[in-house]
C-alpha cells in the first residue's frame, strides 16, 4: 500500500496517443500535460500495441516515461477475456494505480480506475463500430476485479450505475479540462472556409454525431441567407454515405464544404472566424467542441442530448436534435438576432470557467492517492 507522504506512481494507458488526435487521443494528451506538471505524482504511459509503438516516446510529455511491449493489441484483449493477464504491470513497470482513460482497462495488481465516456454502444449499438461493441464486456470485467469508473459527467455516472449495476461510490465524476481554444486568426479561418459567415461544426463523421440533420437544417436556414456555408471539419469515421446522400439531396449543397481532419492551428482559426457552432448530436457524454467555441466568443447551437444540457447549461441553444426544423429556427435564431448572439457569448465565456485541466488534475490526483490508499474500493 502506498503512503501518503510519498509521489504517487501513475501508469496511464496512453495507446490513443498513437492515432488521430480526435476525441480521446485529445483528453490523454492533455491529462498527461496536466499530471507531469504535478510534483505529487510519477507518471509512466503505457502503450498497448506493436505497430507505431516506437512513436509513444515522442508523443508524450517532457517527465512522463513511456513504455511498450512487444504485443499486439488484438492478442493481448483475447487474453484478457480469459484471464486477468498480461497484467497493466507488464507495459508499465511497478505503479501505485493505473488509470485507462479509453474504456478498456488492463487487469493490474495496482488499483486501476477506467473512464468510461459514454454508452453509445449500449443505449445506441446501431450507431457503434463491432469494436466498440466489445467494450461493455470488458467494462464487465473490469468491474468484477475491483475497478472503480471514472466518468467526464452526472449524466454518463448515472447510465453507468444503471447499466453495470456497480456501487454508486464506485462511480466518480471529473469533469475533462479545456485546452486555450481563444487567440485565433478569425481572417485565416475565414479563408480556409472560403467566406467570411460560416456555421462551423467540428467532429468525426458519424452517426452520432447526427450531420445529415444539420445539413438538412442549413439547407433551410441557408435559403434566407444566401453567403452563408456549413463547414464540416473532422475526419471520415464511418456512415458517412447518408451524410453524403443529405448533401447531395440538399438545395443548397454547393454551400457545404467538407475539409476533413484539421490539425490544432487550423482549428483554433476556423473557430475564431465562425458566425455559429453547430453540435447537434444525438448523445454525447460530455462535448468539447461547444466549450471551445465558447472559449473563443462563438454562439453555439447544440442539442438537448445526453449530457449537453449538464455540460451546456443556459450557454447554448439546445433543440432536439431530431427536429429539422427545431434545428433550422435554433441556426436562424443566432444567426439573425443580434440580442441573442450577444447573450449566448456573454454566458458561455462564464460557462467554461467551470471546466479547466487545472482543476481536474486536482480531482484526478486526489482520486488516484484515495484509490491507491483503498478508500477507493
């Protein structure tokens, strides 16, 4: 058991680094930032991989060891259904608790903590990729060796006790940080959009993150604002065939511009220059993007899905996101009314305020020793 006196040592399972920076690879990123600048905590990520796996030592942070193994993710997961080996211990050397920020977590002799971001794949299964199908199973197993899960809202720690049947206290909720998203070119992005008055909407192509809607819906704010463009900035994922047939069916469809995957630059630009945020998805269990946009003094038009409207509150307009046309008058309403506008700024430069890394490495550090310690079981 450790002590308290002592620097606590972290293994982070940190495999997400290796792929795009989209959604997950983002939070480990910024954890790792955030817990190397602790003095309180040692910190070694671990990669679960053999392809790429020489990259994880340039992808981590200055002070943070990174460790691989010569084994392949595949193999090691179907070991892991049987039995509770190759142990976390095995990539990350001897640590006081391991943290698996990506849904799956390694069996450890080490308390291990498993963050759990959403259950697309139990509350919306049509809408998940046969990979992430497999992770209520391992979630299971994590559980059933003494996990506790850590969730980014109220919302998603409520579907999990629900779902997984696991002690309330075993449950904890730490809101992700924000990384600057203000100090933009707004000029830049406007030339990477081609206009000067665009509707952004960041994210990979998914369904769930419901873009044949939102097209369908700027097809009809679009008709009354003749130099307006919708903006779609993320990588291919998967489904993006219907999105695809929505922009080919929409009157206006020469008017949206699809720029795939954007590194960070162009992404602090293209949300400097927006007229409007769009997130209009149908469940989420936290969303960056609207908090960026936020942070960077743009009006967001979201949805009243999953944990947006915790996360969101009154900074955002919040339609059903099934409803065209509720989505439609939502984009005309903050594109139109000057009032409006100013309102929904003014409230989201208070709104992110709540959410930094700052302060969740503070509630991660604490976590981590009071598992460690056992206070956690």
């Amino acid at each position: 058991m450790v002590r308290d006196s002592k620097r606590l040592r972290v293994g982070i399972e940190a495999t997400a680094l290796l792929g795009p920076r989209t959604g997950v690879g983002q939070m480990v990123t910024n954890l790792l930032e955030t817990l190397a600048a602790r003095a309180d905590l040692d910190v070694t990520a671990f990669a679960i991989t053999l392809r790429g796996r020489e990259r994880l030592a340039y992808e981590v942070p200055r002070h943070v060891r990174a460790r691989t193994r010569h084994l392949p993710a595949r193999l090691t997961r179907l070991l892991w259904r049987h039995a509770p080996a190759p142990r976390a211990e095995f990539w990350a050397g001897k640590v006081d608790v391991v943290h698996a920020p990506n849904f799956v977590a390694p069996p450890a002799r080490a308390p291990v903590i498993a963050t759990v971001h959403d259950l697309t794949f139990v509350r919306y299964p049509e809408m998940s990729t046969p990979d992430t199908l497999t992770f209520p199973r391992y979630i299971r197993l994590a559980i059933d060796r003494g996990a506790v899960i850590h969730v980014v809202s109220d919302y998603i720690a409520g579907e999990v006790r629900e779902h997984f049947d696991i002690e309330p206290e075993r449950v904890v909720r730490v809101y992700s940080g924000l990384v600057p998203s203000s100090g933009g070119d707004p000029a830049r992005g406007q030339r990477l959009a081609g206009t000067d008055r665009y509707v952004l909407t960041i994210g990979t192509i998914e369904p769930r993150k419901n873009l044949p809607n939102l097209v369908r819906a700027f097809d009809e704010a679009a008709g009354a604002d003749p130099g307006l463009v919708l903006v779609i900035a993320g990588p291919d994922g998967w489904g993006v065939d219907e999105y695809e047939a929505a922009v080919g069916a929409a009157r206006h469809g020469d008017r949206v511009l699809r720029l795939g995957y954007i590194d960070d630059h162009d992404r602090l630009d293209l949300l400097a220059g927006a007229t409007v945020l769009a997130y209009p998805s149908l469940y989420e269990g936290f969303g960056h993007p609207p908090l960026e946009a936020m942070q960077a003094g743009i009006p967001v038009v979201a949805s009243n899905a999953g944990a947006l409207p915790e996360v969101l509150g009154d900074a955002a307009l919040l339609p059903d996101p099934t409803d065209v046309e509720a989505l439609a008058d939502a984009l005309h309403t903050v594109l139109a009314d000057d009032d409006v506008r100013a309102r929904l700024i003014a409230r989201g430069h208070d709104r992110v305020t709540r959410y930094t890394w700052d302060r969740a490495g503070d509630e991660l550090a604490h976590l981590y020793r009071r598992v460690a310690l056992g206070a956690g079981k």
